[in-house]
C-alpha cells in the first residue's frame, strides 16, 4: 500500500482497539476498489473522545468507525444523526461531508444483509425473538421494526433495558411491533414457540463452560437461529440447534456487512464484499 498526500484517511476509535480486525478488511477493501484510501486504528481514552473528534474535521479524515466505549457518547458531538442512529442511540459510524458529521449505526442494517446474503432469510413480516437488550441487541432489534419484521420479541434480564428498548420502536416506529418478554423461562419458552427468527445478542457462548441463553428444546427446528459470537464459529447454542434441525448462523457475517455498509458511506462504491471477507476471515479465524 502507497501512502501519498492524497491518501484519504478514515479509522476506527475505541479503548483498547488493538484486538479489531476492521484495518484488515476495510483495507483489503480499499485496494480491491482501487481506492487510494487507508484505515487506521486510534486508541482513544474516553476522557478524550471530545478532542479527538474534533480533529476528524481539522485532519481532514473522511470518517471514522466507532467501538467500545464510545458508540454513544460520541453523540454529543456530532451534527446530525441518521434514523436507525437516533431510536438506536448509539453510533458506530461517522460521515464527513463539509466538515459536518453524521452519525450512522450500521449494526443492524449490517445483520439484515448478512442474513439476507448468507442464509437468504428475509424479515418482512417475519416474527424474531432478541435475547439480550444491549447495544448489539438494540441495534438488531431497532432494524427488524424498521425493516418490517411482524413482530419483535425482546428479552432481558434487565427488564428495564428491554422496556426501553420496546417503548423506543413502539414511538418512533411502528406502535405494537415491539413486544416485551419477562426474564421468565415459561413466558420466554411461549414466545420462542411463535419466533421463526432467534437472535441471541448476549456474550454468552464466547467461552466453551458457557451455558446457552436459553434452553435449546424451546426452540422450533423450523427456526432461524443466529448467535452474534463468532468466535468460536460454533457456540453450544449453535451446535445445539443445529441438533435440533434449525438453520443457524454466526455473527461473523454481521461484523462484515456493518464495515460494508460503512465503506459503501464514506465512498459512495459499492463494498468489494468477496475480497473484504476473505481478509476478514483470515485476521479472525486465523488467529484461533
């Protein structure tokens, strides 16, 4: 990769960001497009989120990704927000257009095609479940209701998180899509019986004593069932359900698409997904 004065510049901040692997395949995305672009990594205290995004504009960088911690307080500073952003209230993407900045959540846009692209599950008027009511949750909820899904269960065991989440897309989306589920095993195994999507958005999974968000026998084999982990490739609930005859997917499709979709917003191209994949999949499963 040449550097040169005309190098277009976007990154990612976050605290720590050492672990990501989006320089590899948005970069690998760059060269694939033939852009002369570059993506880089920043670790940014929170105490010094304010000036550091204040710099985009002054450094002349065409935007910049968003992780932990920062996805909501980033928002203070930013000019604009676009739809799914505000009802979110997170962001993960920011947009440089005439030194102003809009923020984006590609998080759930990022799932919708993942599952559209790799599994060829649609959600128009289809019923999903979320377990989990936190960002990542928020984000794959918020886009179901947007996207016309019939129905969206949302479970918690913060209930208050899901209530919120629920009164959020009932105000500003659609009235009575969003349905709320206690953190009760019989009103959650009713629930799961009428779902033919099952998101699970908890971290649970990542480690292999893990128990599963909720007791695969619940679960439909006619049922879509998509864990946001993705490494390992496979949890226990995956295995699981695959057992049990569902269909099932990783959210390693999810971190690719959200990274494609923000390309395809900072340069107005169409994201070279084959070549961003494969780059995505040799910094994440190789390092298993």
């Amino acid at each position: 990769m040449d550097i040169s004065g005309k190098t277009e510049v976007v990154g990612l901040f976050g605290y720590p960001v050492r672990h990501t692997a989006s320089p590899a395949f948005q970069n690998a995305g760059f060269c694939a497009a033939g852009l002369d672009w570059i993506y880089l990594p920043f670790e940014v205290h929170p105490d010094d989120l304010g000036e550091a995004v204040g710099g985009i504009v002054a450094l002349g960088f065409r935007g910049v990704n968003l992780t932990i911690p920062h996805k909501r307080a980033v928002i203070e500073y930013l000019d604009e927000l676009s739809p799914e952003a505000e009802v979110i209230g997170a962001v993960n993407t920011v947009d440089v257009r005439e030194e102003r900045l809009k923020g984006y959540n590609t998080d759930g846009s990022g799932f919708v095609r993942s599952i559209r692209e790799e599994s060829g599950v649609e959600l128009v008027g289809k019923r999903i479940f979320v377990m989990g009511a936190g960002g990542a949750g928020r984000a794959v909820a918020v886009q179901a209701a947007l996207d016309g899904a019939g129905a969206v269960f949302v479970c918690d065991r913060d209930e208050g998180r899901s209530q919120s989440l629920v009164s959020a897309i009932g105000g500003r989306i659609r009235p009575g899509v969003a349905k709320l589920v206690p953190f009760d095993h019989a009103l959650i195994r009713d629930a799961l019986g009428g779902a033919e999507i099952f998101v699970d958005a908890t971290p649970l999974g990542m480690k292999p004593e893990d128990p599963t968000s909720v007791n695969v026998d619940w679960l439909s084999p006619d049922t879509f069932v998509y864990d946001l982990v993705y490494n390992p490739p496979e949890t226990p609930l995956l295995l699981a359900a695959k057992q049990r005859g569902c269909r099932t997917q990783n959210g390693l499709g999810m971190l690719l698409y959200q990274g494609c979709i923000a390309f395809e917003i900072w340069t107005g191209l169409s994201a070279p997904v084959e070549e961003m994949r494969n780059a995505l999949h040799k910094a994440v499963l190789g390092k298993r």
